[in-house]
C-alpha cells in the first residue's frame, strides 16, 4: 500500500498575518530605538530633527488660527 503524502499548505496559510508582521516591524523599531539611545550623536541629532519638525508644525497651526 501506498504512503499518503502530507497535503502542501496553501499559500495564504503561509502568509503572515498583518498582526504578525506588525508584531515583526515593532520588534525591529524597538531593536533600533534602543541602539539610538546608546549613541549620543543619533540621539541628539533625532531630538534635534524632532525640535525642528515641532515648530514647522506649530508655524503652520499658527497661520491656520490667522486665517
């Protein structure tokens, strides 16, 4: 008598979820925030950039209370 085979997963079986790949990209970014925060440079041209982003924003939200 023949062995049976294993039938072959679909492919959609095999795909990760979205939470899954959420779950991966998170792990990523908190691998490389806690690398940032270790390098004095990364962190302080990341706060830097932020600071710069934040009166943009403000700019911005300041000319549309004129309007």
């Amino acid at each position: 008598m023949a062995k049976k085979t294993k039938k072959s997963k679909s492919v959609a079986a095999e795909m990760p979820s979205d939470a899954d790949f959420r779950a991966e990209s998170d792990m990523r970014t908190l691998i490389e925030s806690e690398k940032i925060k270790k390098d004095k440079g990364r962190m302080s041209a990341a706060l830097k950039k932020g600071k710069e982003q934040r009166v943009a924003l403000e700019s911005v939200i300041d000319k549309k209370k004129e309007a």
